[in-house]
C-alpha cells in the first residue's frame, strides 16, 4: 500500500516521494502485497474514466437509464475538456461494443486518416531521412483527419437511448460556467509549455498573459462550449463539411512553419468504418478487440496464445520465470507486429494466420531454455497474398485516455480514445485540440527496397496499438479493460489479463500492480515499485533491464456476481456503480 502510494506519487514528479522511495525500496517484495485499495461494487451498472467529472457524467447518464453508448458520449465529451491532453474531439478512437440483447461483438474504427495529399515521405527531410519526433509532431502535418465526433455519433445511433442533446449537459456547463485545473492537466502544461507557446488559440488558452495553469485554477472554455451547441443541435456534420471543419482546415493550413495539407475533402469523406473483431482464446475466455489498423487484439491475442503451454497460474506474479515467458512472447509479437500490421484498407494483413494455433506454437517453442532471447524475428504467418515487407520505425509517446462501461442491460462498452501526443500537434480549434495521430505512421517509408506496411499513404489509417478489450466467457463478458500508454498498451492489457485471469487479481489489483514490460529487448521495470525486485534475476537471464515509469491508464470492469470496478491509481480516474 505505501509502496504504491509512492509510486503514484512518484510519477507525478514528487521528488520528496522519489527519496522515500529509494529509501525502502529494498524492502518491497511481493507484486500481490501491493494493491491500493478494494473495487468499486455494484450491481446494476459501472463507468470508469480517466477524471472524476468525465466518470459523474457518465454516471448521470446511466442512472437515469441511458445506455453505456449514451454514456460514454457523456464522458467523452468531458474528458476532451478536462484532460485535453488526452483526448477529444479532434482525435479518433476505437470502440468495442457487446449487445446484450443479441449477443453480438461490435467493433467500430474511429481512427484519423491521412490527406489525400500525403505521400510516404510526409516525415522525411529533404535528403530522405526520417524527421526528430517531436519536429514531425507539432504543428499542422502530423494531423490526421478526426474521427471521434462521428464516432460518438455513430455509437449513439446505433445504441442509444436517451436523447443526443441530454448528452451535452456536463461538458457544457463546466465549459462555459468553468472547472478547476486537474494536477495531471497542469503537469501536462509545464512539461509542454514551450510547444503550447507556438501557437496563438493555444497559447491564450493554455499560458494566459504568459503564465501557465496551475492545478486549481477554475478555467472556461467557452469555445468548446459554442462548439457542443452546434454538435447537440446538428450532430457530426458540422465537424466535417460545416463551420467546425473550417475552423479545423485554418488551424492546420496557417499552422507556422509546418502546415498541413488537409482539407475539406478530406474531411467531408470521412467514415466511421464497423471492423470484424479479433478474437483469440486464452484459459477458456475469448480475448476480443480491434482488428487493423490497431495492433492491439492481434499482439495482445499473439502475445497470450504463446503463453498458452505454460502454467503462469502456479508460476505467479513474482516469479521472473514468468517475466521471462511473458516478456519474450510480447517480444515476439512486436516483432511481428513491426512487419505486418497496417491499415487493411490498404496492405493484406495476414490476422488468421498470425493467431493461428499452429502459428503461435511454433513462436512459443522459440521460448523454451532458461535465457533471454537474444535475437527476435517477425515470423512467417500464414497469408492470403503474402507480400514482401519491411520492419517499421513508429513511436508512439504518452497520452491518450479509456473508458470502460456496463450498464443496467447488461451492454459493455471498452473505447481507448487519443490525440496521439501529450495536446495532439498543439493545434487548437472550436475549443478542442488537434490530433498528431499521423506520427503513428512509420518515418520510414522503405526497409532495403521493401515498403512498410504502415507507411504514409493518402486516406489511410495510422496503425494503432490500442487495445480496447472485452473478454467473454461463454459468449458473455467477464472483464471489460483498455489503456492508454502508446505501444506499452499492448504490454498493459495483456499483463492485465494474465493478472485477472492467472493470478487471481481483481479488477482494481491488476490495475494496481506494478509493470514489468518488454517490447523490444530492453525490460522496463516500473521504478519506485516491487518490479524492482526482478532486476537481478530478469540481468541474470540476459535481459537489459532499465527501472523508469511506466505510465498506464488501466480501467477495468469485471462481472460476474456483481460488477466490480477500478481505476488506474497512476491517473486521476475513478469507477462510479450502483
Ligand atoms: O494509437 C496509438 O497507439 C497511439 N496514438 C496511442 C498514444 C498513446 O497511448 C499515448 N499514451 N499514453
């Protein structure tokens, strides 16, 4: 319990915490010792969201019979406002919908696109090199066409019961009458403020008069309010062939120095595109979420039908064995992942195969001997059309937000939302921030002659490692989960997932316990935490281990007898049920 605090406190920065830390740090041992605090209980429904006004609106909703679509609109609506370096409605997101009514999975593909001017070399210098990150992200090339209003909408459709313009109440009244400045969003502002300066709508909102917002400042946005009366009145279009689309196509055409090229057809083709759901067993559950152009389902399918042969149960959380096993196949899936996941618009994307039982035992064999891996290949899956690839260079960096939601009639609802980078390219508005998402594009566009499947292409979508999940049991669900955490997502859901379902943890445990996550060879161990305990053994086995933060944003619902909630302690978040 102390050591978590610490942890927590940690991340966000407290240096009288991190010497605490350091002083017990030998002391912390078990993974399991270290939950924070029980679930939330409830019977009839559940929200769990990144800000505690983002999870009462959703809770107003669902009280007052609205669906988890309903709600989720409520929330995020708010979270655009109160935690707008995460997400809004200038981003995309992916949703993960059951239908108690029919049993049925629903995955929905919010993610931006890419202009139809864009070319492979959208990231390149002149000399056909890949651009600093941080130079590609700000201003107005990184931005991708934004799918999350027509998302909301999309989802209302379909799902909702309470009427659009009920939605509106919260968001609009903290926008226009105020609402105080979370440490999270003011943490985010400091560390931010030289690129929130470049640009005037976002420096007037973020730095007035050239002082940044501290935590507690009451804060108005009443251009986000002006733009939630048109979104209530007249839905989605506004946002791409009305007035919010030009105020869209302004910011980023006059970006300085790095303007973009959307424009209003880009805007007026969007769709909101349903995807077939990827599913994957694991320990009698099927493991469900977003197919291409997420990785998510596939790596965090891959990464648990290696671990498949393998006793994790009797192993448990402290185990480095079980570090070795886990670590080794997230590896693996990386790899794979790097080579062969895309857009399906518009690369073959060999999902079958790469899931394929007889795949992934082949990948589990490579695990067997006592030591690190020392060398990872992408595999040979089988393929439809196979095509020659190259390994891709994206990076993704920290933001993002996830809402998980059941409602009385027993629907779930799991929706990873982002605009990429802390405040998206730093673009404002109508009130809200532009995404970056274009940045989750490999730089590269080539590997030795090869294309990369994630390359930039015109009208494509950015491949993603969102991973919003719902996991069934018999064709009902279980666990409802997602993180933010760019590629570390895959790492925190399905380490989430062996928790929950191996080692016993409720939902609020498993959100709770420390990471301990390998992607590319180097294990990170989340500093100020029990991981740290792992350090000797994982070096020992051949591992580079490095101890640093790890920033999740873990919210889970689990249902069985009841609906048990929990929240990220490493975030503002907080589960609301009755
Ligand atoms: O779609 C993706 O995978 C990334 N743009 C998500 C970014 C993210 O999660 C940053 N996180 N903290």
């Amino acid at each position: 319990m102390r050591a978590l605090s610490l942890a927590v406190a940690l991340l966000a920065g407290d240096a009288a915490a991190q010497q605490a830390t350091d002083a017990i740090a030998p002391e912390i041992g078990a993974f399991e010792a270290q939950a924070a605090s029980a679930p939330v209980q409830a019977d009839e429904w559940m929200v769990v969201a990144a800000h505690p006004l983002a999870s009462r609106a959703g809770a107003r909703v669902l009280r007052e019979g609205g669906s988890a679509a309903d709600a989720m609109v409520a929330v995020q609506l708010v979270l655009g406002l109160v935690e707008p370096q995460s997400s809004g409605l200038g981003g995309g997101a992916f949703l993960v919908w059951y239908d108690a009514a029919s049993g049925d999975l629903t995955t929905l593909d919010g993610r931006e696109t890419a202009p139809l001017h864009a070319s492979p070399l959208l990231f390149q210098d002149a000399a056909g090199q890949p651009l600093a990150f941080m130079d590609a992200v700000v201003g107005g090339r990184s931005v991708g066409v934004p799918g999350t209003p027509m998302l909301l909408a999309e989802a209302h459709a379909r799902w909702g019961r309470l009427n659009w313009a009920d939605l509106f109440a919260e968001a609009h009244d903290h926008a226009a009458q105020g609402f105080e400045v979370s440490p999270r969003m003011a943490a985010s502002i400091a560390a931010n403020a030289d690129t929130l300066d470049r640009f005037a709508a976002t420096r007037d909102y973020f730095l007035p008069e050239g002082r940044m917002l501290k935590a507690g400042d009451m804060l108005k946005n009443p251009a986000y309010a002006k733009t939630l009366q048109t979104f209530a009145e007249e839905g989605p279009a506004p946002f791409y062939t009305g007035p919010i689309a030009r105020q869209i196509i302004r910011a980023v055409q006059s970006a300085p120095e790095t303007p973009g090229t959307l424009g209003a057809l880009d805007l007026a083709i969007y769709e909101v595109r349903e995807r077939a759901p990827v599913c994957a067993p694991y320990r009698g559950h099927e493991v469900c979420g977003m197919g291409p152009p997420s990785s998510g389902a596939i790596a965090v399918g891959q990464i648990l039908g290696t671990l498949a042969g393998h006793d994790l149960a009797a192993m448990g959380p402290d185990s480095a064995e079980a570090r070795r096993l886990i670590g080794d196949a997230t590896r693996l899936a990386f790899a794979d992942r790097g080579r062969f996941v895309a857009d399906s618009d518009y690369v073959p994307v060999p999902v079958k195969g790469l899931l394929a039982p007889g795949y992934l035992q082949g990948r589990a064999a490579l695990l067997e001997g006592p030591d690190a891996l020392r060398e990872v290949q992408p595999g040979r899956p089988e393929f439809d059309h196979a095509q020659l690839r190259g390994d891709d260079d994206a990076l993704e960096l920290p933001s993002t937000s996830h809402i998980s939601i059941v409602d009385r009639y027993g629907n779930a609802l799991s929706m990873t939302t982002t605009i990429e980078n802390a405040f998206g390219s730093r673009l404002m508005a109508g009130g809200f921030m532009l995404n970056n998402e274009l940045t989750d594009f490999s730089f590269s566009s080539h590997e030795d002659g090869r294309p990369i499947a994630n390359r930039v292409e015109p009208g494509k979508r950015p491949r993603s490692s969102m991973a919003p999940t719902i996991v069934l049991r018999d064709g009902a669900p279980v666990l409802v989960l997602g993180s933010p955490g760019g590629s570390q997502i895959i790492p925190y859901v399905a380490n989430a997932i062996i928790g929950h379902l191996d080692w016993g943890m409720d939902v609020q445990a498993m959100t709770d316990a420390p990471h301990a996550t390998n992607r590319f060879g180097t294990y990170a161990l989340e500093e100020g935490t029990g991981a740290a305990a792992l350090a000797g053994p994982l070096r020992a086995m051949g591992y580079e281990v490095q101890l640093q933060g790890l920033n999740s944003g873990l919210h889970a619902i689990s249902l069985g007898e009841g609906l048990q909630g929990g929240a990220d302690p490493r975030r503002e978040g907080l589960a609301i049920g009755e």
